[in-house]
C-alpha cells in the first residue's frame, strides 16, 4: 500500500464506516429525527475538509522550525471552523426546515474527525 494512502486510511476508514452506517440505517435515522441527507453531506464536506487539513499540517511537521506547525496548525483549525461554520450558517438559510439533530450529530463528527486527524499526526511526528 502506498505510504501516502497509509497515513489516511483511519480518516479513510472512518468516513467509510460512518457512510455505510447511514445508509443502513438511515429508516431508524429518519425514525430518530436525524436527516440522513444531511449526515451524508456533513461526513462527506468534513472528510474533505480533514483530507486537505492533513496535507496543510503535514507539510508543516516536515519543516525544521517549531513557530512553523504551531501557525499551519492554527491556520488549518480556524479555516476548517469558519468553513464549518459558513456552511452551516447556508445550510441555516436555504433550508425550509433546519434539522437540529443532524446538525448536532455534524458538530460531533468534526469533533471525531479532528482528533484521529491530530492523532495521525503526532504519531507521525514521533517517528
């Protein structure tokens, strides 16, 4: 396996695991008062959003200057917020009804995404 493709795969993974699981139970999803639409949309825009994270702080753990990651690191974790944040404040205003559930359950994949994100990249940075 590539070796880029392996720093990945838990991201990978993750946004496999999480796809199949909405489409298996997106009837008890919908039961429970959760968008599967929008769980989808979410996993997806926040799995891209990590994908390009990633390779933002990569490059930052490869340089020899410490002031270097900590700038990359606050640069990729305010544009992923803002972006996050821009698309749910769209989401908000062309929605006719805004799914709070999906929205929380959005919140909490970013949260999920952002730490295995972290996590590859300071086991990545010990090596």
């Amino acid at each position: 396996m590539n070796k880029n493709v392996r720093k990945f795969l838990p991201l990978i993974v993750l946004f496999v695991m999480l796809s199949v699981l909405i489409a298996t139970f997106a009837s008890k999803l919908t039961a429970l008062g959760f968008d599967s639409a929008v769980l989808f949309g979410g996993n997806i825009f926040l799995f891209l959003l990590s994908i390009i994270s990633f390779l933002l702080l990569q490059k930052a753990v490869g340089s020899s200057s410490p002031h270097a990651f900590v700038r990359y690191f606050y640069i990729s974790f305010a544009s992923k917020f803002f972006l996050v944040a821009i698309t749910a404040l769209i989401y908000g205003r062309l929605a006719a009804h805004i799914n709070r559930a999906s929205v929380i359950a959005c919140m909490a994949l970013y949260i999920v995404y952002t730490f295995i994100e972290m996590g590859i990249l300071l086991k990545g940075s010990k090596k």
